[in-house]
C-alpha cells in the first residue's frame, strides 16, 4: 500500500515500525519519545495525514480513513502500556513497603455555609413556617423606592439617619442610584405587582456608610418582614414576632415591646428580648439593662397603603425589620461584627 508517487510511505509498514518501538518502550521518558516521534505534531503519521490534500479525491479518502484508524489504534495502544507502567510502579512501591495500604485515606475538606448565611435562613425558615413566602430584589436602587415610596421626601430629615452611598452618575443635577440603605423598597416593589392578603419576608444585603465598629458594619444582612390583609392589627404584629423570639432564641425568652420611630410605620415599635446571659439582670452584653434590642417594626403606613393602589379604609398592614448579624451575635456570643468579614478561618470553621 503505497502512499504517494513522488515520496511513498508504506502505512503498513510504518505500522509494524510503531507497534515494534511501542513494544521495545521499558519506561514512561521513552513511551513519551515514542509519541513525539510517531503522533507528534511533527510526527510521520501526522506527515502522512497533511499531504493527502495531492491525492485523488478516491485515493485520499482510503488512505486517509486508514490513516486515522491507524492513529486511533496507537494512541489506545499507549493508554494501555502507560496505565500498564503506572500500575507496575504502584505494586513495586507496595512490595517494597514505601507505601503503606493499611493507612486510612486522607479526606478532603468539606466547606460549610457562613455563619451569616445560617442565620439567615434560620430566620427565613421560622417565618416560611408561619406562612411567608420569600422574595428578594436589586441590591442597586433608584431614589423612588428607597426612599420616596417610604414617605422620605428629598427633605425630609431621617434620609441622614442611612448614610447613604451613592452611585457616581447624576441626572438631572442628582444622584438617582444609590446601594440599598434597607430592604424595604422590595417590600414596596412586591406591593406594586401583589394585591393582598400578603405575607413575605424579604432578605438581603444593605449598605451605609458607616464607620465601622464592634457594633456596625458598612454592609449588614437585614431581613424585613410585611403582612398585608383586611383586619390586621397591632396584636398581629407581636403574636408573630413573639412566636419568631420564641423559636429563634428559646421558649423560656421574655419579650418586650416600646414605642420607637421609623418614618413608613405609625406606630413604630422596637422589640427586645430579655438578656440570655444574665436573665435580666443587666451585664455588659445588654449593657447593665436586662434587655437587648433585636428588631424594629410597627404599622404600615395609610399613605404607603394607598400609594400602592390599596384600600387604607379596608386593609391594614404590619412590618418588621432585623439585621442578621446582631441575631447571629447574639445567638453565638459574639462581641464584635467584624469578625463575620474578616475571613479569618480559625473563627468562621467554628460554625
């Protein structure tokens, strides 16, 4: 079987070369020779395969079919003697006792969610339970819902309590997209596509321009909550967070609700949970007052309500809000925030 007029190559007998020299290869350095010189990108049969475009149409796809099964067969010919050597250095390596089969395999490290994220969806599984669904938004957001919507104007005074971090593009001599300060305006995004009854809590990433402390981080995970129905009132409201205080924290927790402030409730409420570490007592934890703060919450506010295309006069509506560092540091005796971020693995494996 000849190759070509002008340069003849015997495939045959370049195959009985190939298999005689794959045969006479004792050790991996000369099997790798071998295929550089036969299967090589500058090999014979790679020589062989880039001059059949000067053959007949006919001849070329013979030879070349022959050709490449020919190159098929080698390169499972080496497999084997490769998997051949390497399996004869395992067994002289065993029988020569540097290798000790009787030790235990070495496992691989297995990773495990952030602490953070396990509080989290500790907290978003309490309140699935209690018949919330989930929803979730943007993390980059426009004026209008993260402040507008909630009842702060461009004026209006508690916009300074959110140092907020603004996206560098102006529009019309302002500042339209900023990091979300809270999760809110995804309270109010659901609001605008969701007719109630409405059950939800929202998850997410927040950020402020805080300077930052054992107590406050630039970037916290906050969780918000809203119900909106016919009938809801304030005793909604704490039955729902006393039965999540409960579950989260323990049965024999003692809950506390006072009046507080928050611009898109009325009223507003803060919650706490009587101190764990010193029952009540007063202890640095709870700062000598028996109470630790865990969330803030109250009423929705009739005018968001009607903003949303809602009947203030026939639904009311109930919403809360916590972030998940403060929950997990509290759960885990933990004194400064920072530690959560520091990616330091000594204190993150020991969740």
């Amino acid at each position: 079987m000849r190759y070509m007029a002008a340069e003849t190559i015997d495939l045959e007998e370049f195959a009985a070369k190939a298999r005689a020299g794959l045969d006479a290869a004792t050790d991996e350095a000369a099997l790798e020779s071998w295929r550089v010189a036969h299967l090589g990108r500058k090999g014979t049969l790679t020589s062989v395969l880039r001059k059949l475009g000067s053959l007949e149409m006919d001849e070329r796809r013979r030879i070349g079919g022959e050709a490449n099964k020919l190159k098929n067969e080698l390169e499972a010919a080496l497999k084997a003697k490769l998997s051949d050597l390497h399996g004869q250095r395992i067994a002289t390596t065993i029988q020569e006792g540097q290798i000790d089969v009787t030790l235990p395999g070495r496992s691989k490290r297995v990773g495990r969610l952030h602490p953070i994220t396990q509080t989290v969806r500790q907290i978003v599984d309490i309140f699935v339970s209690l018949g919330f669904s989930v929803a979730e938004g943007p993390e980059v957001e426009t004026d209008y819902y993260n402040f507008e919507a909630l009842l702060l104007g461009r004026d209006h005074p508690a916009r300074d309590m959110q140092d907020t971090l603004y996206i560098d593009f102006v529009r019309d001599g302002v500042y339209p997209f900023m990091m979300r300060t809270h999760t809110s305006p995804n309270q109010v995004r659901f609001m605008e596509k969701h007719q109630p009854p409405i059950r939800v809590v929202v998850p997410g990433k927040c950020y402020r321009n805080e300077a930052t402390d054992p107590t406050h981080e630039w970037m916290i995970t906050q969780i918000e909550v809203l119900a909106v129905d016919e009938g809801i009132s304030l005793a909604d409201l704490k039955g729902t967070l006393f039965e999540f205080a409960k579950r989260m924290f323990g049965q024999e927790r003692k809950v506390r609700f006072r009046c507080d402030y928050f611009p898109y409730v009325e009223p507003g409420v803060d919650m706490a949970i009587d101190c764990f570490l010193c029952n009540g007592k007063g202890c640095r934890t709870c700062h000598q007052e028996g109470w630790i703060e865990i969330m803030g919450a109250g009423m929705v506010h009739p005018k968001i309500l009607t903003n949303m295309g809602y009947d203030a006069d026939r639904v009311t509506g109930f919403a809360a809000g916590m972030g998940a560092e403060r929950i997990a540091l509290l759960l885990h005796g933990i004194e400064d925030i920072r530690r959560f971020y520091q990616n330091d693995l000594r204190f993150l494996e020991q969740f």
